[in-house]
C-alpha cells in the first residue's frame, strides 16, 4: 500500500502541539476560513506558482509542470480548499484524487521536495494570515510533501 493511502486533509489531522489550543485548526472548516475561504486560497495559490516561475531554486520543479499553469492553479485551489475542511469542489469538478496517486510519474527527491515547500513558505508569508494559522499550514503541508518524496524514492533512484 503506498505511504499516503490514509493520507487524511488536514482538518482530520489530530492537532499540532505546537499550535495554541484556542486557534483550534484543523477542527471542521476552521483551517478553510483561517485561510480566507476560497478567495484567500485562491491568492495563496496565484501567488505559490508565481514563487515557482520566478525563483531560481524552483527551476527543477517549474520545468516538471506544463507551460501553461493556469489548470494546476485552478486544481490546486479546490483541493487545498477541501484539503482545509472546506467544499468539496475538487471531486466535482476533477474527480476523486490521490495525492501519491497524482504524483506517482514525478521523480521527487529532496531538492523537489524543498523547492515545492519553498515556494508555499514564500507564498504563505505574503497572506494575511494569523502567524499561528502560517506555522500550523506549512507544518501541514510538509507531511504530504515529504509523503510523495519517500513513494517517489523508487523512481528517483532509477
Ligand atoms: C513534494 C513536492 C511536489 C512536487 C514537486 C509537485 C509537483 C507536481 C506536478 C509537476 C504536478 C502536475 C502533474 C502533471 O500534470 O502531470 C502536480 C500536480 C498536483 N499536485 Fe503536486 N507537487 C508536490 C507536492 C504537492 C503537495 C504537498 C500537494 C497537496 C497538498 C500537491 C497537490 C497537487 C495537486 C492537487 C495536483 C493536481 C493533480 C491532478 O490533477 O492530477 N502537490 N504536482
């Protein structure tokens, strides 16, 4: 079984110690809201591939995408939407995902991997989001991250 079948969202993760209590992420749609809701997601993400287009240490991971990013902008947005506890667009509009799944073609290692958490770090400072809500996304997200590195490894190695 690949490491990230029971890959859950995030808002079903138990919380961060790390995170105060009263924030309460990762409860039922409060990370989606922390966010902005679609709108705040939507800049998030406009912004993410904006990092990836520019940023030197992003080339590895820009030349993995198509041309064009508008399509992986659009499914990137629904899926951190319900990946956050909010709508579930994505299997409407895209179909059911695996996040290993999507992955699975890609030779991800650890420079992908950080240059993939780099542009989220870059993108992540520029919202107005609590800083708590800042820490607590990008410790979220490094675990799916880091997911697709180790089931990448295989294919990294060839
Ligand atoms: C570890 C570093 C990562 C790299 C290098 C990476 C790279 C890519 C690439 C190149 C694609 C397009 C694949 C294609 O069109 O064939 C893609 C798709 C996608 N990625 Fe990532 N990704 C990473 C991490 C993540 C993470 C952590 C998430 C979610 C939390 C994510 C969510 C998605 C989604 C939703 C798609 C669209 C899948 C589809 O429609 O097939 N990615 N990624």
């Amino acid at each position: 079984m690949p490491l990230l079948a029971r890959h859950e969202p995030a808002n079903r993760n138990t919380m961060n110690k790390a995170i105060p209590q009263d924030e309460n992420y990762g409860f039922e749609d409060t990370s989606f809201k922390a966010a902005g809701g679609f709108e705040g997601i939507q800049k998030l993400v406009k912004c993410f591939y904006q990092f990836m287009d520019q940023l030197p240490e992003a080339k590895i991971i820009r030349a993995m995408h198509a041309e064009d990013l508008s399509l992986i902008d659009d499914k990137l947005t629904h899926f951190l939407c319900y990946w956050l506890g909010g709508p579930r667009q994505y299997r409407e509009k895209y179909g059911p995902l695996s996040i290993p799944g999507a992955h699975r073609h890609l030779a991800v290692g650890e420079q992908e991997r950080d240059a993939w958490l780099l542009c989220m770090e870059k993108a992540v400072e520029l919202q107005p989001y609590k800083p708590s809500f800042k820490k607590y996304l990008l410790q979220q997200l490094a675990r799916p991250a880091e997911g697709i590195r180790k089931s990448s490894q295989g294919i990294a190695a060839q």
